[in-house]
C-alpha cells in the first residue's frame, strides 16, 4: 500500500469569488427557497462552488451544479454534507470530455488549485473528492463509476504530478 503526504489545502478557507463583477450571477434568476428552516450560509455556498469549479473547470458548470443542490433541497432540507454530496453529484452529470478553456476558472482560483486544475480529469476529479472535499475511495469512485483500485491509483498519480508541478514552478 503507498502512502503520501499531501499539504491539505482548505477549500472552506477560501472566499469565493466575486463573479457578479465579471458578469451577473446565475444566483440572482433563482427563486430561492422561502422556508426558514433552510439557511444556504456563504462558507456552504463557497465550499460547494469551489469543489464544483474544480470538478468542471467551467465556472458556469460549477454554478449550475450548486443552484441544482439548492433547488433540490428546497422540498427536503439538506445537511451541510449531504447539500455538499448533492452539488458534487450535480457537478460530475455537468462534467464533458471536450477540451474545455479553463481561462475564467483559473483567474479566480488561487496558484496552488489553479496547480489542480491542469491535472488530466480524472487524475483531478480524484483529488478533488478524496483530498479536497473529504470523500471515501468508495463514495468516489461510486460518483465517478471507478474502482476503489482506480481511484487510489489515480490518487497517487495526482499527488505526483502536483509535486512535480510545484517542483517547476518553484524554479521559475
């Protein structure tokens, strides 16, 4: 079994963006839910932009999967992790194999996700669930219709190349 050290990165610790100044929010075309009991906070609205954003590397993918979370809570409201789970979920059905430009998500990200988000799809997709968001190898790659084995290997293989990147990077 391998091991490795990965330098946790906080993606709870990290404010999101100001994407009305690029252009207007998704959010504002949104009926939000009325009931009380139901409180999106802005560190749970954060969390769920940042992780689909790296998902999708499309910041439009990313706000559809966390307004998708939010109107399916709205009949069943959700816990922090299951509205987490719902947005992930949200976000991979939005994910395509077209080569994608990256250009909007990588200026508003920091240096070390934009290091994230030039990994190959699947290698990122891995990180972002197990290292990032917190998942098990078997919620994983139940999302990502991998094997445990899969996503283990492709795990490893991500952690390598973010420190082969950061190796380089650091030279410049």
């Amino acid at each position: 079994m391998r091991t490795h050290s990965v330098r946790r990165i906080a993606i709870d610790r990290i404010q999101p963006p100001a994407i009305a100044d690029q252009r207007a929010s998704r959010l504002d075309e949104v009926a939000l839910p009325t009931d009380s009991s139901m409180l999106f906070t802005s560190d749970l609205l954060g969390r769920a932009f940042w992780a689909t954003l790296l998902l999708t590397g499309q910041v439009i993918h990313a706000e559809a999967a966390v307004l998708e979370a939010i109107c399916r809570s709205e009949p069943d409201p959700a816990s922090d992790e299951t509205f987490i789970v719902r947005a992930v979920t949200a976000a991979i059905s939005e994910i395509t194999e077209s080569v994608e430009d990256y250009n909007a998500a990588l200026s508003i990200l920091p240096l070390e996700l934009q290091q994230v988000l030039r990994l190959p799809s699947v290698l990122r997709h891995c990180f972002v669930l197990r290292t990032l968001v917190g998942f098990t190898e078997g919620d994983c790659a139940r999302l990502l219709h991998l094997t445990v084995g899969q996503v283990d290997e492709a795990l490893f293989e991500a952690v390598q190349q973010l420190v082969r990147i950061s190796r380089n990077s650091d030279r410049l």
